[in-house]
C-alpha cells in the first residue's frame, strides 16, 4: 500500500469475482504491477486464460506466500512477455517478506532446481540469515533462521517466543532461557528448509514437509517435483497420511489432463520405491484456504478418506 500511494501511484484490490478471473482484473483496471499468491497462476491456467500477450500491460509481477514453481513463471511470463518476476519470501514474524529472486528477462538464463521451484534468493539489504541443522549448527542445508529491521520483536504471550528465537553462534541457547544479549541479536527460526543453490537460497519446504518412509527421509517437493514433470500435469501436491502408530503412507494429488495410473507409472520409473507415493489421485482443483493459499491440510483429508 505504502509503495503504491507514496509514488503516486494507483491501488487497486481485486474483489473475490475478480479473482476468480485475474486476467481480465488485469486488462481491465490496466495494471502495471501485480502482487499475489502463486496459486492464482494456475487457476488462470486452469481457465486456460494464460495466453500469449494476454496481460501486455504488465511490467513488474511479484509472488510470494507460497512455493513459485517454475512452470508456474513460464506460464506467466507467456502472458505477460514484458513482466519482471520476483520471488518474495517471508514469515508475517518478518514483515512480510525478507528475500527476494529476480528471474532474468530470458527464460534461457531461467536456474534449474532440483524441486522446479524458483528460489527465494537473497535477503533484502540490512538482514543477517544463517542456515541451522536439526542440531542447530550451522549448515549448508537446514532451517532458515533470520534476523534485521523486521524481524518482529515477539508474541504478544511471551510464553510463546520458546524456542522460536535462537543464536547461531551458541547453537542451544533461545532467547527464552534468559541469556544476556540485547533484543537485535537472536534470530528467528522460521521452521522453513532451505539450501544454498549456485549462490541463492531455494526453499525445500516447511520442516514438517520432511517425513520418515520405512527408515528413509523423504522429500515431499522432490515427489511433487517429479509428478509437475509429468506431461498432463499442471499442479502437484504430495502430503503424508498416518494410517496407525507405525504406519505412514505418501498420497499425490495432481490437476491436469494425465491419467492416473500412467503418472504413477512414471514416477516408479524416476524415484526410489520408497519415494512413490501409494495412490496418485487427479483432482478438478487443488483446494485453496481462505488466504488463497494451497490447502495441504484439506488435500490430506481428502485423499484419506477416499482411500
């Protein structure tokens, strides 16, 4: 908002029919900058919307509140040829977003991550970041923990900063335990994954996205990666059902025009045994939250009780 009026320019916020359709919200308001969800993305796909040139108006066009894939960006960009893409990142703990990645003009010079997300770069200017282990070391890959001018200075319950504030440099040592140093210097664990990837960070997922398979360590996004690579498939979601005490299963739930059983064909083809997941169920629509956001909780439910 404040971007917007202090420019001189011109806020425009979508009503709820307005984003059903945010293409012709784009057209028709003459937007030269657009900030959402990715999600949106491949809802104007899904009303195959994203034609070429469809938003020539269009020169900045940021993202951010969940994973950018870039299949997501390539069909942006086709409808938006003249855009910049950034991916933002960003708890609300950091007001709102603390690193950003600007995908070059040309989608020749586009990084190849081994999950098909954009990474979420660098930190904005006058922010520290280092990355944890789950023994909270530093690591090349592990927690994001973030500290600068926006990190927010707590909860409004005090009882809940436990454990969310750490300092690097004394690994077991939380703001929470009454150690002496001033308010600036803890860090805030964001509980997201990351690594660093040629020189920028590409955000692996939540630390409880990270599951345990018959003693292996899986990585949801690398199976929701493979499944995206498939043709036929648009959007990808794998989420982990807990059957019993000692029974945990992956279920994939994907939108496009793909057959089932062919998908999980493939993916048998490309990941570990242990990695497919048990079903792989087309869906109309991944179900979004109230904040547009994919709703992995409701994808969960869905693909339990249809099991």
């Amino acid at each position: 908002m404040f971007s917007a009026w202090t420019t001189g320019a011109t806020l425009v916020v979508p009503s709820r029919e307005d984003v059903l359709d945010p293409v012709r919200f784009v057209n028709d308001q003459a937007l030269s900058h657009w900030f959402s969800v990715p999600s949106l993305i491949s809802l104007a796909s899904r009303l195959r919307r994203l034609t070429p040139s469809a938003m020539p108006s269009l020169r900045h066009s940021l993202f951010a509140g969940e994973a950018l894939t870039l299949n997501q960006a390539r069909m942006w960009q086709t409808a938006a040829p003249h855009s910049e893409i950034v991916n933002l990142y960003g708890p609300t703990e950091m007001t709102v977003t603390c690193t950003e990645y600007r995908l070059p003009i040309d989608p020749a010079a586009w990084p190849v991550t081994p999950n098909g997300t954009v990474p979420i770069g660098t930190p904005h200017p006058g922010h520290d970041i280092a990355i944890l282990d789950r023994h909270l070391r530093r690591a090349h890959e592990g927690e994001l923990v973030i500290r600068g001018p926006q990190r927010f200075p707590g909860y409004l319950d005090p009882n809940a900063d436990t454990g969310h504030f750490a300092d690097p440099g004394n690994a077991r040592t939380f703001r929470s335990q009454g150690y002496d140093a001033p308010d600036d210097h803890w860090y805030y664990r964001t509980g997201d994954r990351v690594r660093w990837h040629d020189g920028v960070l590409l955000h692996l997922g939540r630390l409880d996205e990270q599951v345990k398979i018959h003693g292996y360590r899986v990585e949801l996004g690398e199976i929701e990666a493979a499944l995206r690579d498939q043709p036929g498939v648009h959007a990808a979601i794998v989420v982990s059902v807990e059957l019993s005490n000692t029974r945990t299963e992956l279920r994939a739930a994907y939108v496009g025009e793909a057959d089932s059983s062919t998908a999980c064909e493939l993916l048998r083809q490309r990941l570990s045994a242990y990695m497919v997941p048990s079903t792989v169920t087309r869906l109309d629509a991944l179900p979004l939250n109230a904040n547009g956001k994919v709703d992995r909780r409701a994808i969960a439910a869905t693909l339990n009780s249809d099991a």
